[in-house]
C-alpha cells in the first residue's frame, strides 16, 4: 500500500501496528488521514476488518473514517469493521448481552425530553417542587454522576449532605428504578451500563477481547472516566491500543472530560511509543507561532510546537475599540473590505467566548447587510429565556397575540395546562374573543384550582399592563421580569445553563438600555417594532455564503481563511469563573489555542476599553492571552481608529500589553496594511489641518466655508465621525451656514449633523 504522501512522523503512525501508540496530533496535522492509513495498513496486513475497532466522538467523524477507507481497502471490510461513535458502539454490544444485567434487548434510548417527563413524574410523586429542584438540575447532576462512575449513595456521599442533596439522592435513586421498569435507557446509560456488563459478566468481556484485537480510538483528550475504563477493560489483554488526540485541545472538562487520561498514558502503558504529528497543515507561521507562545504558558502539557512549510504569511491584526459596539462596527466593516478584495463570506468567522457576545455582532451585522448564521448556539433572539420575555412584552403591547399569549400562560410555570389552556381557547372561540378576554371570562365548567391559577396570572398582566405608561420602559422591562419570576425559574439553580440563562436576560436588559440611550421616544411598541425588524429581517444568502458566528467551543475541529476573535479581555475570555483556579485557567488557554488554530490565512483579536454585557458596563483589562502573543506577530502599534483621527482618549486602568494593539475602521489593498486608512479633510492630511489633530472638525469661525464643504462631501462617500465612527454620506441637505449633513454609520444607523462643525474627516481606500 502507497503511503508515501505522508510525511516522516504520519508513516510512523501508520506503519507502527502492535502494542500501545499514543500519537500526539496537534491541530491542522493530518490526524485523521494517519488514523484512516493505520487502519486500511492493519487490513493489508493480514488483520481482518471486523477485528478492528475504532472509537469517535461524532457521527461525522466515524463516517468521514469509513468513507476515506473504503475508497483505500474497499466497502466490504470498511463495513466489517466497527468505526463508530462510543454511544453507538454501547448500544450495538447491550443489544447483545444486557438482558444478562436485567433488561430486554429491546430498551429505549430515552432523549432529553423523556428524562425530562420521568423526572417531572418523579418529583410529583415525592412530593418536591420543582422551583426548589428543577428537573435541568436534577438531570445534570445525573449525568455528572454516571460520568464518574458514582452511584447515587457515593455521589452523595461526595457531595454536602444537607436537606436539598439528600432529595436530590433520592430523585436520583428513584429515575434509575423508574427507568428499569420502562426498560429504557439514557444517553449516559449506554456507556455505564456497557461497563458493567463487560465488568460483571467475564465471558461477554473475553469475548469482546478476543474480537477486537486492535482499538484505535480519536480525540483522546476528550475522554472521560466511564469511556477510559472501557478502553482499558478492552485492551487490557492484548495491549493494541493506539489512541489519537492533543492535550492542548482539551476544552471539555466542564462536561466531564478527563484531561488526565492522555498526559498520564504513558504511566498506564510504559512502554507507549509516543509520535508527535507537529507539521501543520492549515495555517501560516504566523498565525502557528502565535499558538505555540500562547500555549507554552500551560504548565500541564505535553511539549510540541507546530510549524508549516504554508509561509509566514501576515502579521496578526489587533484592535482596540471603544465599546462593543465600535468593536463589532469594525469587524462588519473588515469584513467588507475582505470581500471587496475578493474574499468569500464562508471563509470567515467570528468566535467569541460567551453566546451572549453575539447579540452586538448579530445587529452590527444585519446594518451592514451581512449574511450570517449562528452555529453551535440559538441565535440571541431565538432564545428560550429572551423569546419568553418578548412574548410577555407582545401580549401587554397587543392582548389579541394569542400566539405570545399561549407561549407565555404557563412559563415560569403556575399550574396551568394543556387541558386549562384548550378550555379556555375553546371559550374564546365559541364567543369569538381574544383568549386574553377569556382570561377575565372564564369558562363556567374550569375546575376551581385552575380557575384560581388563571385568574392570577390575569391579576399580574393587568397590573403589568397598568405599569406599561407610567414608567420608562427599562424600569417596566425590568419589573416585567421580577414580577413574573421569569429570571428567578433559573437564579435558583446552580447549572452552569441556569446561570447563561440569567446572563442572556441581563444582556437583554442591555439592549433596553441601549436602545433607550439610542431613542428620543423609547416605548415599548417601538421597541417591539425594531426587534421585529432585527429578528424577523429576510436575508437572501447568494454565491458568497454567509459569515459564521459561534462560540470558540463550537469551532473545534472546524478552520477558517479569516478568524476574528472578538471580546479578548479579563473576565471575559479568560472567564471570571477561571480566574482563581489554575486549573481552569489552563483550560482556557487551551480554548484560546483552538480558537487561534482555527485560522488559515488571516487572524484578527479585538476588544474593547469598555463593555456592556449583562446589563452592566465594565472596563476590563486586556485578556493576558493577547499579552503572550510577541509582539513581532502582530500589526504595528496603530491606535484604535477614533484615535487615530481624534487623538488619544484616556486608557483604562489595568494590565498593559507589551504587546502592540490597534485597528481602523477600513480594509485597503494590500490586505497586511489593514488598519491604515489615508484621513484625509478638504486634500490635506490632518496634521496639517488645525482643529482636526485636537478632536475637532472645521470650527463655527469658518462657516463661510460651508459653500464649499458641500462640495467635498457627496453622497456615497465614507467618513469618520469622533463619536459615531465610520459611516456612508447619504445627502447634503441644504447650502450655506445651514447645510446639513446626513451619514449612515454601521453600528448608530442615520444621524445628520450641522455640516459646518460636524467632526467628521474624509476616508479614502
């Protein structure tokens, strides 16, 4: 077999079939070739197909490996082996055996939504209200535990044994007896229940032993607890187990994965041969670099530097804005200028650390009329938490929604049902009004509980409704929220999605915020209105695809030509939840590594003297991320583009980069001289025009310029404004001392301005 188009380090990957292998692949380095080589190698070597097994983590990746080695050894034995998902490769051996540990062979896989029913089942039987222990809780902890091998007694006794986690034992214990008698399984069972036949029941494990005599399996790193011991129990005989993956790629622990297992394989197999696949791919030198200085700041590693034969390619772009809406307006506009320099929309992407960053991106990026999908996470507006509270907002703005009013009945939930709700819109047909009238006028046949339950929930909106005129509209949006109790359903639980959930609904309050500061007349109806417009707005994608927005956990495994990471600040990403424990600290950078490796051609970093993000303003010091990359990677040292015109603005307090920041609002040709655009007012350049190097425009003393001031501005043109940045003329209106001048900007749409000492300059390509 020909594998002579892989390098040195990828042929010993290949070519090295017995005993343990710990291949060591960082990103962009052809992991998945090696992988797909070593088997079609097994099989041309004399090994049967159907005595290979080889592990993933995604359907796609176990197709993408069966597809490579079919076309290598062909169909028949890329069928025969088994190349699947660890989910899937539980499932077929318990289909098997697992009435040999007291199920039917034809269990149920139980979904999110079953547990859900089971659980909500459970706690009315044990009489818990579920606003005490919500079933999102319950259900994490359950799966925390089965991920660690816990029963419900260890896990509580590892756990603070007060009143609350004895009944969340309880529950536990109570699902696993449940689920046995519905012969069902979950997601988490699959893997748990796996290891304990194979424990349990020598025979069935020897001869899962005998079967596969070489495991292989990928992405190592992401491996936790249950998953490593099933290896183990595996290949603990015949020690042909290569495993696949990257330590500094390891960004999972929140959900259970156990970096642990790929630094320590080699004290469970000491005589491991370790290759380390360090020849990337993907990315220029630069961009490389950058990621090997970043990640030599973890101590808890295996040491690697990737390097490429791709080229040095441009230097790293930085940039400072003012807020997050400066710094969203500059990546809509260098995304733009991207494109007009030939550049495809689905060659980039925007990563950032939070899904709540994304609300500022997503607006910017609809103003600019600048395609775009969400991946990996619910567009901002298309949240369950923020959808819930539009649907309150709609219903007090309008009663006759009764699509808002339906969603909202029983959310935080008040004990009204499926059977109330259908009453009561039956009654509203029959007597042909809204089902909020029949709130007041309720059917004479409704029970007295539900009765008493409706006409509460009537009670709240009437008063709501009354509050609606009589205060301004953040303060009702905020009382909106405490009074239903919409933001307290998730302040109570400790999960970490509760606790996104709340900081969604402060970043709602936000943009309140922000559109009161942006309004002359911010009532809610027209609030409602630019929402609409917002969320409901009709983009056409055409042949250039769209920009992609996700969250940097999202984009593992993914690579982009142009990678913006946006919001590089403390406490940002780093996360403030990372900052006291150096564990999580290094997870982090890992998560920053990914981010940078995602990039092929062209990396930008930005952030932003101050943020509003929950619904608080902060002034965050830069991410000390940015301050380990050298600053022989990066950009000169060009101030943000509102300096760059109107002089320095004060810094904030914080770390200080010896690193080199800055930016600008426009993208010129050549690409690496992004950031420099030529300022210029009336030919001349603005150190040689007075007022403009001080933060002014033409001052009031040369309105008699204005005649000609209408002649320099013409509609079509781009202009930088001191406050609002970077914008498009519109119109001149009028001539003289009135002129006035109309610019749309990216991130404050249209503004008009007196022309004659309107702060604004020229920009030129």
């Amino acid at each position: 077999m020909d594998f002579s188009g892989l390098n040195r380090e990828q042929r010993e990957a290949v070519e090295t079939l017995e005993g343990p292998v710990l291949i060591l692949a960082g990103a962009g380095s052809g992991k998945t070739r090696a992988l797909t080589c070593r088997v079609a190698n097994l099989i041309s070597h004399g090994v049967p197909a159907w005595r290979i097994l080889a592990l993933t983590f995604t359907n796609k990746a176990a197709r993408e490996m069966k597809d490579r080695i079919a076309q290598m050894v062909g169909q028949k034995d890329a069928d025969d082996a088994w190349i699947s998902t660890f989910h899937s490769t539980c499932a077929r051996i318990l289909r098997r055996d697992i009435e040999k540990i007291g199920y039917s062979r034809s269990f149920v896989i139980y979904d999110d939504d079953d547990q859900n029913s089971v659980l909500k089942e459970i706690l009315k039987r044990l009489n818990i209200d579920d606003k005490y222990i919500p079933v999102r809780e319950v259900k994490g902890k359950i799966s925390d535990a089965k991920n660690r091998l816990l029963s419900p007694d260890e896990w509580f006794m590892q756990t603070m044994r007060d009143h609350r986690t004895s009944q969340i034992h309880d529950i536990m214990v109570e699902y696993e007896k449940r689920l046995k008698s519905l012969n069902a399984l979950d997601f988490d069972d699959l893997l748990l229940k796996t290891l304990e036949l194979l424990a349990d029941h020598p025979p069935v494990l020897e001869s899962y032993r005998d079967r596969f005599q070489y495991v292989m399996v990928d992405e190592y790193q992401d491996t936790n607890k249950a998953q490593y011991e099933m290896i183990r129990l595996l290949t603990e005989r015949s020690r042909n187990l290569c495993v696949v993956g990257d330590d500094d790629q390891s960004i999972y622990g929140w959900r259970g994965a156990d970096i642990r297992n790929i630094l320590d394989f080699e004290k469970d197999y000491p005589d491991a041969k370790v290759i380390k696949l360090e020849q990337n791919y993907r990315s220029t030198s630069t961009i490389l670099d950058a990621a090997n200085q970043v990640i030599a700041h973890n101590e808890d590693r295996k040491d690697k530097q990737l390097w490429t034969q791709i080229g040095e390619g441009e230097k790293i772009h930085l940039f400072v804005a003012e807020d997050e809406r400066d710094e969203a307006a500059w990546i809509a506009d260098s995304i733009r200028g991207l494109t007009r320099s030939g550049e495809k929309m689905g060659d980039m992407a925007i990563l950032y650390r939070t899904n709540a960053q994304s609300r500022v991106l997503e607006e910017m990026l609809m103003r600019a009329g600048i395609p775009y999908k969400v991946f990996g996470g619910q567009k901002f507006y298309d949240r369950k938490e923020i959808r819930d509270i539009i649907a309150y907002l709609r219903v007090i703005a309008n009663p006759s929604d009764d699509i808002s009013l339906r969603r909202i009945i029983n959310v935080p939930r008040r004990s009204i049902g499926d059977s109330t709700v259908q009453e009561l819109m039956d009654h509203a047909a029959k007597n042909d009004m809204p089902l909020y009238s029949a709130l007041s006028d309720l059917p004479a046949g409704l029970g007295s509980r539900p009765r008493k339950c409706v006409s509460d929930f009537f009670m709240t909106m009437t008063m709501l409704s009354a509050l609606k005129d009589s205060m301004p509209l953040e303060e009702f949006v905020e009382t909106l929220i405490s009074r239903t109790g919409l933001r307290e359903q998730y302040a109570r639980e400790t999960s970490d999605e509760a606790k996104t959930r709340v900081e969604n609904m402060d970043e709602f309050m936000g943009a309140i915020h922000e559109f009161v500061q942006m309004s002359e007349n911010a009532t809610l109806e027209s609030y409602l209105e630019n929402v609409a417009l917002v969320t409901d707005l009709d983009r056409t994608e055409d042949e250039r695809g769209y920009v992609t927005l996700m969250t940097l956990h999202s984009a593992k495994g993914l690579e982009f030509r142009n990678v913006y990471l946006a919001g590089m600040e403390e406490n940002i990403f780093p996360s403030s939840r990372s900052r006291d424990e150096e564990s999580r600290l290094e997870e982090e950078r890992r998560l920053m590594y990914v981010g940078i490796t995602r990039a092929r051609a062209r990396l930008f970093i930005s952030r932003a003297r101050q943020r509003s993000i929950y619904n608080q303003v902060s002034y965050n010091p830069p991410s000390r991320f940015i301050a380990e990359i050298p600053a022989r990677l990066t950009d000169a040292n060009i101030p943000s583009r509102r300096e760059t015109a109107f002089g320095k603005p004060r810094e904030m307090t914080g770390m200080r980069l010896p690193g080199r920041m800055g930016g600008s609002s426009r993208q010129p040709t050549p690409l690496n001289q992004i950031g420099k655009p030529k300022l210029t007012f009336q030919g001349k350049t603005l150190d040689q025009i007075p007022g403009v190097s001080k933060g002014f425009a033409p001052s009031k003393a040369r309105e008699n310029e204005s005649s000609s001031l209408n002649r320099l501005f013409r509609p079509g043109e781009r202009v930088l404004h001191r406050k609002f940045g970077a914008g498009v003329v519109r119109e001149i209106i009028g001539s003289g001392a009135d002129a006035r001048i109309s610019i749309e900007f990216t991130a404050y749409g249209v503004k008009e301005f007196a022309l004659s000492i309107a702060p604004i300059v020229k920009l030129e390509d």
